[in-house]
C-alpha cells in the first residue's frame, strides 16, 4: 500500500464522497489492506494453493485486481504544483489511472486516455462501499495481526460510520 501523508479521516470521507468510483475512468475501486486477511483467511479455511490476493506493492504478478483496481487518492492538481490537501483538492481515483497520470496535468491525462465510461442501463452505483464493511469485519477476526497502520484505518472507519449515524458493522457483529 502506497503510504500517503493525508490524514486518515480525510481520505475515508473522500472515497465514500466519490461512492469509491475512481474520478477518471469510473470503475468501482476497492480498498487494498483488506485482500491482505481474505488471502489470508483462504489460508485459514484450507486453501493451499496461491491465490495472488496481496502484495504490500500492489504487483500484477502477485495481487493483479489490486494493481488495476486498488483505491487511491489523487489530487486534482499535482501536489508538487499548486495542489493542497482540502477535500475540494482530493479525489478517488484506481491504482491504474493514478499511475498512468503520475504527475501530469489533469485535463492532459483525460484528453490523452479518452475514456470510455462503462454505464449502466441502471445507473450509476449507489451502494459500493469499496469493500470496507468485508475488511471491517475481518479486522476483528484479526484483531492481533492488524499493523499501526491498519488500526489508524479502522478507526477512521468506524468514526466515519459514527458520523453519518451508521452501524459500523464491527459494532453490529458483537
Ligand atoms: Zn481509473
């Protein structure tokens, strides 16, 4: 997981703002610490083959659904520009697109990429939630492996929970 001085709570209020979608290319996105316990409690339950769930770098080789899809935040203007870390700066953005971009010029980035947005005959996705509620749950069935990092993560999801009168499904579990 790429480390990112952005605080905790901003990031999760900006990925649930952008319905975890990414900005550029509008697939669904999915929050990557969470593939770390699903392969780890495939193990668990007596898958004995590899199952490239997770690598710490996001690797095709080793965790390819991360490499494209893992969550990201990305700033509307490059950061070593003019950009800041306000929430109106911010978006969601997949692992994928926010390579390609690196520190390029936004509406470059689209021109070049030309997207075409998948849509649906349905709309658009109200309830994706990235798959935060499955690592939620995980992380309490993991509770002692979970890394500084990982715990600054659940309680900034749980808070975020807190705040829009939502059961956090860790609270609803016990
Ligand atoms: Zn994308």
């Amino acid at each position: 997981m790429r480390r990112s001085p952005i605080p905790y709570d901003v990031q999760v209020r900006v990925y649930f703002r952008d319905q975890w979608l990414c900005h550029w290319c509008r697939r669904p996105i999915i929050f990557g610490p969470r593939f770390k316990y699903l392969e780890k409690w495939t193990k668990d339950n007596g898958c004995q083959y590899p199952v490239a769930y997770y690598h710490a770098n996001w690797r095709r080789d080793a965790a390819p659904l991360l490499d494209v899809l893992g969550a990201v935040i990305d700033h509307k203007e490059a950061h070593s520009k003019t950009g800041d870390d306000s929430d109106q700066n911010l978006f969601a953005a997949c692992n994928k697109c926010n390579t390609r971009k690196s520190d390029g010029e936004s509406e470059k980035f689209r021109e070049q990429e030309k997207f075409k947005y998948v849509k649906g005959q349905y709309g658009e996705p109200q309830n994706w939630d990235g798959l935060v509620s499955l690592f939620i749950l995980l992380s309490e069935k993991y509770s002692s492996d979970l890394t500084p990092t990982e715990k600054h993560w659940l309680k900034a999801f749980n808070e975020f929970f807190c705040s829009q009168n939502l059961h956090s499904p860790m609270k609803k579990s016990r």
